[in-house]
C-alpha cells in the first residue's frame, strides 16, 4: 500500500488523517493567542515574559508547523506508510502537552526554576527528530538526510534552551539563535524546492514564464547561507559574520529573481510563496547591516524579518496551500486567502519597522500584534473546518 492509498484507507477521525491537519490547526489557534498573551504583558505587565514569547514562537509555533509539514510529506518522499490515527494523535498530545508546561511556568514562579516542564515540552520535537530518521533511513532517502539533521539539531537546540534559560535565569540567546538560523536554513532548502516547483506546474498551465531550474547557483546558494547562519549562531558581532549574512540575503534575492516571482500576480496561492521568500531574504541582509552598522540599523530589524515575515508568511503560505490540497479544495487563494496574506504581510512590516523607528516601538508592535492574531484567528475559521471534517466527495 503506497501512501495515498494508506490515507484513503484510514477510517478514524478526519482530523488525525494526516499530519498537517491537527498540527496547522493547533499551531495557527496557538499563534493567535500566544502572541497577544506576551504583548499585552509587554505593555501592561504580566506574568508572560520575554523568553516565554521566543520559546513558544520558534518551537511552539513554528515547530508544530514544521512538524506538520514533515509528518505529511516525509511519507511523500520515502514511500513509507504515514503517521495517522493513534500514533499521530499521540505526537499531537506531546504538542499539547509541551505548550500546556510552558504556559504553567509563565503563571507559576515556582515551576518556572522547575525542571519537569522542560523535560515535557523537549519531548514533542526529539520523538520527531526519531521519528523522521526511522523513515529517512528505513525508506533509503539520502536526499533529505540535511532536513532530518536539521531537525535533530533544532530538538537539541529546544533542550539547549531550557538549560541555558536555567542557568541564566532569562533569555536564551545561543540556544535562540540556533533555533532561528536552523528554521531559516529550513526555509531556504524547502522553501527553495517548493516555490519554484509550484510555480513551474501553475505556469506549465498557463503557458507563462517557468522559472529557473536548480543548479549550482542554488547550491552555492545554500552553502554560503548555511555558514553565514552558523557564523552569525556563534558569534553575532563579528564583522565577517556581518558580510557574509549580507552576502547570503543577496545570493538569496538573486536566486529569488530567478523563479520569476514577478509573473505570478495572478494566484496569490504562488505568489505568497515568493514573498516569504523575499522576507528570508531580507532578514539575512538586515541581520548583516544590523552587525556592521549597530548604530544605524537595530538587530531587532532583522531577527522580526526572519520570525513575523520569513516564518510568519512562510509557514502561512504552505499551510494554506497544504491544506486546500491535501483537503481536496481548489488550488487558488480565494479572497480569504488573500486576506490572511495582506495581514501577516502587514504585521511582519509593521514589526520590523518598529525595530527601525524606536520612538514608535510600543504602538507599532501592538498594530503589528493585532495584525498578526487577524491573520491566524481567519487562517483558523477559514480552515478550520476544511482540516477538520473529511474531504468532500466527489461527484460522479
């Protein structure tokens, strides 16, 4: 039984089908909520503190949008049977379970220096770090062995969080740039194949312009993007670290250039693709400006470009491209989908501008909070029910 026919033969509930429904659903309700939580903290006063808000983006958030992806396509890739039902229902509770420890340390100093939380929510992404090398090795996939090292790398990154937040009593910032560089470098590999290849089979259509096909530019790409991110993990104030974060946003712009994002326009469903793109882009060659120029250009500029625009517009493109596919609806945005576009693109702009203009930091960061939590709470009620309930039949 290949894996199409696996997911048609399962009987349980729609819901826990295939991965992407539960953890795009559960991770976009968390985004919503988790962001005002810490904002209203922030401008208020409140228990949700600043590490708080930089664990549950980069491995509650993102990491259950990661997974959810992996967990849908890793069976694509290796031809192995798919997690549904129970198995996947258990990875889903370990998310849960995960978020519930965190908010609890947020509420309560004493669990706060407590260890067990930690251990619970370390859990989620190490079962799944296990998980994708069962099926990478077993199905013989040497092609995606860097995805399944990078996700290794981000659980461990996960657990180096909590140790390092332990020891210092607060932020976590190698565990925290670890973290971003590895998501960013997941962006830029998958990201990489998929923006291209959507675009290539909605323009082979339309008989429009194809884009560039991968070579070695997008290897070179790859590579000079990976050590700069590596470098920037290790040591963020170096000069070279800054020129060479500057070198990867520009191979990164130029190989965006060459997938013709410009002849998209048409189908906001692949152009949205392009623009998370483009936010990658941007926040390595902010980052880069930020490490050469700290007096004109704040590192906040940078990091919010890779988190609110290169993660938050990424990961919404591929959630609601993923999920009118794998749900058996129309591969086109429809004016939601492009609703929930203009939000989360309007929210990363209004965040990195906040960064660039400290005067208006407060209220730019509370627009850009409620521009967020709209984008996520329409990605919900849109396609909430569509991931929720079976597919609809098809008539003869």
């Amino acid at each position: 039984m290949n894996t199409a026919a696996a997911m048609r033969a399962y009987q349980g509930p729609a819901l826990f089908s295939i991965g992407l429904r539960p953890f795009f659903l559960f991770s976009a309700i968390w985004a919503a909520v988790a962001v005002p939580l810490w904002v209203h903290a922030f401008a208020a006063g409140g228990p949700v503190g600043l590490t708080w808000h930089v664990h549950e983006m980069l491995f509650g958030y993102a990491g259950g949008v990661i997974v959810g992806f992996l967990m849908t396509a890793v069976p694509n890739w290796t031809g192995r049977m798919p997690v549904v039902g129970g198995p996947l229902m258990a990875m889903v509770g370990l998310w849960l379970a995960g978020r519930a420890a965190m908010l609890a340390t947020a509420f309560s100093p004493e669990l706060a220096t407590a260890i067990w939380p930690s251990v619970i929510d370390s859990l989620f992404l190490l079962a799944m770090a296990g998980l994708i090398w069962r099926e990478i090795l077993a199905g013989r996939n040497w092609r995606n062995l860097p995805v399944a090292v990078m996700v290794s790398l981000l659980a461990l990154s996960n657990v180096g969080f909590h140790v390092e937040a332990h020891l210092s009593g607060g932020l976590a910032p190698v565990a925290t740039r670890a973290a971003l560089a590895l998501i960013a470098m997941l962006i830029a590999l998958i990201g990489g194949r998929i923006t291209p290849s959507f675009t290539r089979n909605w323009q082979l259509k339309r008989q429009g312009p194809l884009p560039a096909t991968t070579g070695r530019f997008d290897a070179l790409t790859l590579a000079v993007t990976g050590l700069a991110l590596a470098g920037w993990a290790a040591a963020p104030n170096q000069a070279l670290v800054g020129w060479a974060m500057a070198a990867a946003g520009t191979l990164n712009l130029v190989r965006l250039a060459r997938w013709r994002g410009e002849a998209t326009g048409a189908e906001p469903l692949v152009l949205i693709l392009h623009l998370g793109y483009l936010w990658l882009a941007v926040g390595l060659g902010l980052i880069g400006a930020s490490v050469l120029w700290p007096s004109a250009v704040s590192p906040s500029a940078g990091i919010h470009a890779l988190t609110a625009g290169a993660i938050g517009v990424m990961t919404l493109a591929v959630m609601t491209r993923a999920g009118r596919g794998h749900t058996g609806r129309p591969l086109t945005a429809g004016w939601t989908g492009s609703l929930i576009y203009i939000l989360i693109n309007a929210a990363a702009l209004t965040r990195v501008a906040g960064g660039l203009t400290p005067t208006l930091y407060q209220p730019l960061l509370i627009i850009s909070a409620g521009l967020w939590c709209s984008a996520f709470l329409t990605f919900a009620v849109v396609y909430g029910p569509m991931l929720a309930l079976p597919r609809p039949r098809v008539q003869a």
